[in-house]
C-alpha cells in the first residue's frame, strides 16, 4: 500500500460540505466515489475533480435503501479496488414547525436518512474494511452541534445528530480490532446555500430572530482532510469546527 492511491467515499457530495471535502479530498490524494441523491450535482463534482486530474465516479444512492447502499459499497470496491474512508455526510433536516405540528413522515424521513442512512453506510464499510487487504479504514461522521445546543423547532434533526454520537462512539469501539477508527467532525454555521440566510436573521432559544456570523466551507474540508489523513493509530475522535463568534459557547 505504501505510495498507493487512498479511496474515499462521501455520501451527500453533490452541495455543500459533502462537495467542497470531495474536492479536498481529490486534492490530498484520494480517489472519491460520491455519493448523492440527485446525478446531476454529482456529474459536476466528478467533471471538477477530474478536470484536474483527480478520479472521481458519481453514483446516485438512497442511504435509507439497503441495495442502494450495498451497490454503491460494490461499484467503489470495483472502481478503486478497495475503501480507505467513508465521509457520512448525507442529512436533511425538517421543516422548523413546533413539535406538535409535525407529522410522523416529516419525522421518519429525517431519521431515515441521518441515522438509519448513516449506520446503513457505516455497516458496509466495516464489510468492506474488515475484508480487504491490507485490512482497515476510516469512518467519518458529520455530527452537528445543534446534537447538544439545539435550534428551536428542530427535533428530528437534533436527536438524530444525538445519536450520531452514539453510533460514532460504538463504531470507534467495535473497529479496532480490525484497525477501523471512527470520528465525528461538528459543524457551526458552514458557509454553504443551506446557511445564506443566517445573515437576514434566523430564530434564537429566547424567541427572537438574529443574523449569525458564517465560515467558508473549506475550513470544513481541511479539517476532514486532516482527519482522514491519520494513520490508523490515531484518531480524531471528536472535532468542532465553528464560526468563533457564532450564539453556541455560553449564554446568548
């Protein structure tokens, strides 16, 4: 292995975090299978990585189907020989109505793809790892802060990030025996589409609304790929990276 050509899997790698860490993670190195509901970003992600130079395939997956994950695992194996890290990125979030309001489904799709999708790809993962030789691999959780400091009106989100860090622990313990190491990277306010309107003003715990401060993404990137670029004894077993001015450390 020495020398040779590291693979990466990241799920929800057409937008945002999951296409800004695919592209540093082509730039480090690593051969990246994205991962992504809809073809179309996905084909823009791969045109970039592979304009400079970088191999990259694009493969639509459900997380939340079994077989969708199970072929994605199978046409990265096939396409790069083996699986050195998996980014689970993949997430949704809710509409931010008040608990009573929401419906069974709106919750059942958001515990679907963030938790049941993320256990989904982290058990392949550990098929694939725990098989190949030379033998192991990495798990990258997205987590989220809102995990302990939760946004008003955001249940499914927050207890499905909760357990993330329960699932990322767990993986952490039952890989290392077969030199699989597991961590969690923690974001704040990653300037993507989905925070542009944290500068007009979104909803505070007192019920008020406030602009929040934003951080490029590719402050994420990096940190993943600082991550990912450990040896397998070492771990990043949590990370936080935010906006430094952001409403989270303390009161307000």
């Amino acid at each position: 292995m020495q020398g040779a050509i590291k693979s990466a899997i990241v799920t929800g790698a057409g937008t945002g975090i999951g296409r800004a860490v695919s592209l540093a993670l082509a730039r480090a190195g690593f051969a990246v299978a994205l991962s992504g509901r809809r073809k179309e970003p996905l084909d823009a992600t791969a045109r970039d990585i592979t304009a400079v130079g970088g191999k990259a395939i694009a493969v639509s997956t459900n997380v939340a189907e079994p077989e969708s994950v199970a072929a994605l695992f199978a046409e990265t194996a096939k396409a790069f020989g083996r699986i050195d890290l998996l980014f689970n990125n993949a997430g949704i979030g809710a509409p931010a109505v008040p608990l009573d309001e929401l419906t069974v489904e709106q919750w059942r799709a958001v515990v679907d793809i963030n938790l049941t999708g993320a256990f989904l790809c982290a058990q392949a993962a550990f098929r694939a790892m725990k098989s190949q030789s030379p033998r192991g691999g990495r798990i990258i959780n997205n987590g989220s802060i809102s995990a302990t400091s939760p946004r008003p009106n955001s249940a499914p989100y927050t207890a499905t990030k909760h357990a993330i860090t329960g699932l990322t622990k767990s993986l952490s313990l039952d890989g290392r025996n077969f030199d699989i190491a597991c961590g969690q990277i923690d974001i704040g306010n990653a300037g993507t589409d989905m925070t542009g309107r944290m500068s007009s003003g979104v909803p505070q715990a007192n019920g008020t609304l406030a602009p929040e401060p934003t951080i490029d993404v590719r402050n994420i990137a990096n940190a993943v790929v600082y991550m990912a670029s450990l040896p397998l004894d070492a771990n990043v077993q949590f990370m936080t990276v935010m906006a430094t001015k952001m409403p989270f450390v303390g009161r307000g």
